[in-house]
C-alpha cells in the first residue's frame, strides 16, 4: 500500500514538473540513456534507417537523369564560369571565427555548393540571368 502511494505521488509530482515545464515553454522528456532516438517525446516509434533510394550503387532517378541530361550543356557552360572565379573561391579560408565578419566555408549555415553558386553568379555578373531563369521556372 505504500508503495503504491509513493508511486502514484510520484506520478502526480512529475505531471506537475511537466505541465509547468510546458507551461514556460520547455519539453521535458524520458532520458534516454546512450541510446539515440529521433524522438524523445513518442514513447512508440518506427525506428529511422534512411537508406538512399537512387544512385549509391543504384540507378539513377530515371526524370531527374533525363533533366539533367537535357541540359548538360547548360550546367558544363555554367560550372566553365564558376570555374573562372577558383581565386575569388580560393581566398576564402576553410574555417573562420563564426563572429568575424570573414566569410569561410565550413559555417554550418551556407557551405559550400549554395556559397559557390553565389560567388560565381555574383562575381560573373549574371545575377539577372540567374533571376530570368527562376522567373521561367515559376
């Protein structure tokens, strides 16, 4: 009988915790130990196991192939540009102090391939053409 007494004030005790956790905004969930989980707030879940479903060894995504192979010649003459600003591209440091004002690559917001693009769209001077395009799209 005490035991369940203490139980069942523990339960109340922690509900409180929880609704006044949530209450200022903050989740409180199970720990979970060493074990990672892509949710700590669903007590039964489908275990993640991302496994690609093109390329890596298997074929390619057959539309997207027959886009891109479309406008190969588009994209060579696009990375031929891009190509031309290596030194711009060059003199920005891999790392860098997140509070300086220096741009680097590795800053965990907008690396490489996006930082790229940019450079060469702003720096060949076809921010224009760039936009024409999206506006195409759309």
């Amino acid at each position: 009988m005490i035991k369940k007494t203490v139980r069942h004030a523990a339960n109340i005790i922690k509900k409180t915790v929880q609704q006044a956790a949530n209450a200022a905004g903050i989740n409180i969930g199970k720990y979970p130990g060493t074990e990672w989980r892509w949710s700590y707030d669903v007590d039964d879940y489908y275990p993640v196991d991302p496994i690609p479903r093109w390329g890596h060894g298997k074929p390619p995504h057959p539309q997207i192939s027959e886009i891109l192979h479309q406008q190969r010649s588009d994209f060579s003459a696009l990375l031929h540009r891009f190509s031309q600003c290596s030194g711009v591209l060059a003199s920005v440091p891999l790392e860098g102090d997140p509070d300086s004002k220096i741009p680097f690559w590795r800053n965990g917001g907008f690396e490489n391939p996006d930082a790229v693009a940019l450079v060469g769209m702003l720096v060949r001077g076809f921010w224009g053409e760039a936009q024409q395009v999206e506006e195409k799209r759309i």
